[in-house]
C-alpha cells in the first residue's frame, strides 16, 4: 500500500510542481526519489537501471527526429515560409477560423505520419502568426494542438499510422483499420465535441479582454513585414506536403517489406528533404539571414533540439522507473485478476496504466504484454478489442506529467497554469466521455 501511495505522491508532485514552474528534470527526480524509497528500492540501482536507461532511452529514440524536425521549423519561420502559410490560411477562411485551421492542420499532419513530438515544430510557427491575427491567447492553441495531435487522429480513425494504433497489431493478429466504423464514429464525435469547446473557450477569453502575446524574448520585428516580401505561398506548402507525402509512402513501403528504414529513419529523411526543398525555394532570404546565412538557420536549428528533448527524455525516464516498482507490478496483477467483460478489460488496464506512465502508446504495451493470452482467449471481437484498447489508452495519458506536454508547452512557451485546461477538456474529458458512451454501446451489443 506505501508503495501506491509513494506512486500517487510522485505523481502529484510531477502534476504540482509543473502547475509551479518547475523545468521537467528536477520534477522527475524528486518523484523519482519518492517513489523509490516508498517502494523500498535502492535508490542508485533504480535510477541507474531504471530512470537512466529510460532517459536515454528517449535521447537514442527521438534525438535525430528532433534535430531534423528542430531545423525544419526554424527554416520555415526564418524564410518566412510558414508566415506565408499562415497568411494563406487567414485569405482562404478568415482570422476567425485561427483555432478550426491549427485543429484541422495538426490533425492532417498527425494523420499523415508526423508523431506527436514533432508535430509541434511544423505548427507553432502557423499558431504565432493565425493567432496574431485573429488577437486570439497564445496559450489556447494548446487545446487545438493537442487534441488534433493525440485524439482520434492517434487511436480511433483507422489507418492511423501512429504508434497507439500499431501496438495491438503486434499483439491482436489484427491491422491499421480495425472496426472501422466504431473508429469513425468516435473521431467524429470527439472532433465535433472539441471544436465547439475550444471556440466557448476563445468566446470566454475575448470577452475577458484577453488577446494574443508573442512568447518573451521574440523579435516582432520579423512578424511586422509586408506580405509582397513573403515567399510564395505555393512553395511554402510544398515543403509540408512533402513531409506528409514521404512518411506515408515510405510507411508503406517498409511495412510491406519492400524498403528497410525504420520509423525514426523515415521521419527524419521525409523532414531534411522538406528542410532541404525549403531553403531551395528561399534561398534569398537564407543567403541573406543576419545571422549568418545559412549556417546561422543550421546551427540555431538544430541547438534547440537539446532543449526540447531534455524535458521529456527526463519524464519517460521517471515513467521507466515507475514500471520497475513493486507497487506498479502489483496494480498491473489486481487488474488482471478482474473478472469484467472482455471489452471493459481492453479498456481500463491500458488507460490506467498510460495515466501512470504518461504515455498512451507506452501504457498500451503494457497492457497487451500482460494481457493479450487473455485477450486472445476471450471469445471477443479482436478488431473491437484493437480499437476499444487504442482508444482508451488515449484518454488518461495527456494528464499534466505526459512527456509531450512539457514538450509542447516549452516550445509554445506556455506554463502548465496557463495552458493545461485546454488539454484537460479537450484531451482527456471529451475522448473519455465519448470513449464510455460508445463502449456501452459496444458492450450492448456484444453481451459477454
């Protein structure tokens, strides 16, 4: 029992001290402290065989992803490319449309291929220059991101080339597009139910008298030009395009055998070609950057990967700590000992556990490790069991100590204060509330 209580402490402390101000790394240690002592553990075999392997981990996992992606966003905001797009966007549906566009162009681009991690590098660029626009808080495109990037684009339309989508293929004997129509129905919902959220929001903070602010230490001065000066917008898309274009073939082909890259490898080859295409296309603005030309967009670029991935390397490592524990273990067992129907057993175990770990696609293989024999032996729909477990273990898992968030709301330069509400309505009520709704259906029509 101590050792529940020392992982719900360490929780509340990733949860507070986030809400306080506090960077990613002391947070996670300090948990990390308190659930190892709780836990009865040795605290430098935990964090030596435990917490610093999951660190790491991420660093070996995602750093080339960051870097490229890092580049790529810095290219596109420096040539003015994504100012380009943005301006397009605000020709084509108006300034009102800001919060719809960032919602529907992170849930195209996450669709596409680009994870959750670096989506937020193609995008924010986008949100500084819709958002100005339309004189919307900066900290209300959290909510949009978010829910464009880890929703039902993430777990419930099929196809979804994400990871939440493909770890109970590994498991299930099923593929990309299970139940299909019980995914639809769900991403349809829940985009509808978010939208008309997010725009009560943006209606709240007008009347409040609150409007756009660039993040501290931005020069305006890039942002006050005239559009004549601005790339083509055509070409400014084009990089974009590629990048979606490029993972889904290349997905494709590696998972029919026909090429061999991994999935790093494709994100990271898909964003230097897009990287590479946009400096082609503006290459008077690069020659002619102040700081440096194009060696000064390069190392600027690729610097802020560091930080960006320090922060939630620091997470995951406390989520792999967390897993070792005694007390984890013994949460993982007493749900498995539950007598429930099979589609409510596909459902809780990997929502709680993403919950724990902070991540829906980590918190899914868990689950299906420990319980895919029962899952198999079941009796159940295989294809309902793939999209009912996918989607819930996208509900708990955008809770305040997830990775991505520390993430997204570094990069954004949002605080937890600011910004996690939108999340919280958007990410994780709505996907749960319609997530149940439709579960009892399901189960309505499967009695076990």
């Amino acid at each position: 029992m101590l050792g529940i209580l020392g992982l719900i402490l360490g929780t509340v402390i990733l949860v507070v001290g986030a809400y306080k101000g506090f960077s990613a790394l002391p947070l996670a240690l300090a948990a990390g402290v308190v659930v190892v002592i709780t836990n009865g553990m040795n605290i430098f075999d935990a964090f030596s065989g435990a917490f610093m392997p999951g660190y790491v981990g991420f660093f070996l996992s995602f750093f080339l992803i960051f870097a490229a992606s890092a580049l790529y966003a810095k290219i596109m905001e420096e040539t003015g490319a994504a100012m380009a797009i943005g301006y397009k966007f605000v020709d084509w549906f108006g300034a009102k449309k800001a919060v719809l566009i960032v919602f529907v162009t992170t849930a195209a681009l996450t669709y596409g291929g680009i994870s959750l991690f670096v989506v937020v590098f193609a995008i924010s660029p986008i949100i500084m220059i819709l958002f100005n626009e339309a004189n919307i808080p900066r900290r209300l495109a959290m909510g949009p991101l978010l829910a464009g990037a880890a929703t039902f684009t993430m777990k419930s339309l099929p196809g979804s080339p994400q990871a939440t989508n493909i770890v109970p293929t590994e498991f299930l004997g099923t593929d990309l597009n299970a139940a299909p129509l019980f995914g639809i129905v769900s991403a349809i919902l829940m985009f509808i139910a978010q939208y008309i959220y997010f725009k009560y929001e943006e209606k709240k903070l007008r009347e409040s008298g609150e409007g756009f602010t660039f993040m501290a230490g931005t020069d305006i001065t890039k942002y006050e030009v005239d559009r004549k000066d601005l790339p083509s917008a055509f070409l400014s898309f084009l990089p974009m395009v590629v990048v979606v274009v490029m993972i889904v073939v290349l997905s494709n082909l590696s998972r029919n055998g026909h090429i061999a890259i991994p999935v790093w490898g494709i994100v990271v080859l898909s964003m230097l070609v897009a990287s590479t295409l946009a400096i082609i296309f503006a290459w008077d603005k690069v020659k002619h950057y102040e700081d440096g030309g194009l060696k000064g967009i390069i190392n600027k670029g690729t610097g802020g990967a560091i930080t960006a991935i320090a922060a939630p390397a620091a997470v995951v490592g406390f989520g792999a700590l967390v897993q070792q524990t005694p007390a984890f273990r013994d949460i993982v067992d007493f749900m498995i000992s539950m007598e429930m129907h099979p589609y409510l057993m596909a459902a809780l175990p990997p929502s709680i556990i993403a919950g724990i770990t902070g991540s829906s696609s980590g918190g899914l293989r868990i689950a299906m490790e420990s319980l895919y024999p029962y899952y198999l032996a079941s009796g159940a729909d295989m294809s309902m069991m793939h999209r009912v477990s996918a989607m819930f273990a996208g509900t708990l898992d955008t809770l305040p100590h997830s990775p991505g968030l520390f993430l997204m709301f570094g990069y954004l330069g949002i605080t937890h204060k600011e910004g996690y509400r939108f999340v919280f309505w958007g990410s994780v009520v709505i996907p749960t509330i319609i997530g149940i709704i439709l579960l009892a259906v399901a189960m309505g029509l499967a009695p076990y």
